[in-house]
C-alpha cells in the first residue's frame, strides 16, 4: 500500500510538472516556510537564471519594489491568507516586465498548510496601455485646463455642449452677467435667461444647427444679474474628434 501511494504521489507531481512546465505563466510551490521547492521552466527561460540559486530573488526583483514584495509575503506565510502582489522581474535580456503574483495555501485534512502553490502573471502589455491611457488623460486634462483659463479670461460668454445638447461648461463672463450658476445653467437650464419674446426661435435655431452638425449664428436677448435683457449676437461652432464623430458644439 505504501509502494502504491508513493507512486501515486510521484505520478501526481510528474503531471503537476508537466502541466506547469506547458503554462505560458512562471509557476512555482514552496514549502509551509516558504523555502522554493519548484519553479516551472519559464522561470529560467525568461530570467536566464536558476530559480534554486538563493540569491535570485535579489538579482531578479526590481530593487524599488523588493520591500514591498516581501513585507506582503512574510504576511500570508504568517497568517495563511492568499499572496497577491505585482512587481517587476528583470528578463534575461536586461529589461523589467510588470508581473501579477497570486500563491494559494495548500492545506492537510486537518486545515494545516502543507505548502504553498502560485503562479506570476506577465502584465507588461497590460502596464503599457495603462501608462498610455494615463498620458492621454494627462494630455486632456492639461488641454481642457488650458482651455478653461482662456475661456475664464475671454470679455466674451463662452459655452459648451456635447452631441446631446446639453450644454455643461459655461466660463466666467457668463456667470457675470447672468448671476446664475452652473446647477442653474447646465442642460437647458440656459435657456430660462432668454427673453420670452426669443425663447422659440433660439430654441429652435440651436435644435437645427445640431441637426445638421452645421455653425449657426443668431441674435436674442439675455436676461442680466439685475434682471433686464440685453440683445447678443450668439454663434456656435460644431465640434468633430480626429475620427470624424461629432462631439457637440461650442459658442461665443
């Protein structure tokens, strides 16, 4: 019976290896301490080096990341809980690629951990559109503050809207004159400061022009802080993305 086990346990471990060795991710196990006791050949592949040797880890973990990644390792060997972390991991040609870490406990029928298996991700495509998309909202956000200072700064009311009408910036200028807010003003809440009288017509004009995504050019009168109206000439310019999608209008 103890002859079976052992090969049953040898043949488990055999297909363990097999199956981690055909894994595109670096599997590994340790022991309950934490000492290696298996790494999957990717391991070598990507690093170049031996995963048995004691001191990889240090030559392999970006330096400004190894204090983290221990502290967060040292905490589930002590409590049992799931490891999960990133880091980097310096690759044979020299380079550091993003990895996710996820290590499990492995437990005996009495709930004590026998040893530890887990796996390192490679998210280093993933970290680069993540980086790009920060850039870009970067960009935007420079772009629309820059946008905002000028349009605060301008004698002229400025507006915007998106593709649904809904006007949602309007600058300084306007505030100025009108005494409303921007809770007051947002959406079509604008449109309560037009003269009665005009109220149709620029409702209507401004409807059509985002109709045909055309400019568009009228007069009507805005009511003031102090309650009278005085007469505006409004123009309004369509807004289109590089694609060609339109975005909405902005006006002076």
């Amino acid at each position: 019976d103890l002859v079976v086990s052992k090969q049953k346990v040898e043949e488990s471990e055999k297909e363990f290896r097999q199956l981690a060795d055909s894994l595109p991710e670096l599997v590994w196990t340790t022991d309950s301490a934490g000492n290696q006791l298996f790494a999957s050949r990717r391991w070598k592949e990507f690093t170049g080096l031996d995963p048995y040797d004691a001191d990889t880890f240090d030559k392999m973990i970006h330096p400004d990341d190894r204090e983290n990644v221990l502290y967060a390792w040292t905490v589930s060997l002590a409590s049992g809980d799931i490891y999960k972390t990133q880091l980097r991991l310096k690759s044979k040609e020299g380079d550091y690629q993003w990895f996710y870490v996820h290590g499990e406990p492995i437990r005996d029928e009495e709930g004590k951990i026998e040893k530890w298996v887990g796996s390192f991700t490679n998210l280093n495509e993933q970290k680069k559109v993540e980086e790009e998309l920060i850039s870009a909202f970067q960009k935007i956000e420079e772009s629309e503050k820059r946008f905002r200072n000028v349009a605060n700064s301008a004698p002229v009311f400025i507006w915007m809207a998106g593709a649904d009408k809904q006007r949602y910036f309007f600058n300084t200028a306007w505030f100025d004159f009108t005494g409303r807010t921007m809770e007051q003003e947002k959406g079509d809440g604008w449109i309560e400061g037009v003269h009665p009288d005009d109220r149709e017509k620029c409702f209507t004009l401004y409807g059509e022009a985002f109709s045909k995504q055309q400019e568009y050019q009228m007069e009507y009168r805005l009511r003031r802080y102090d309650g009278t109206f005085r007469w505006i000439s409004a123009r309004g310019v369509a807004r289109f993305t590089p694609g060609g999608v339109f975005e909405g209008f902005i006006g002076a």
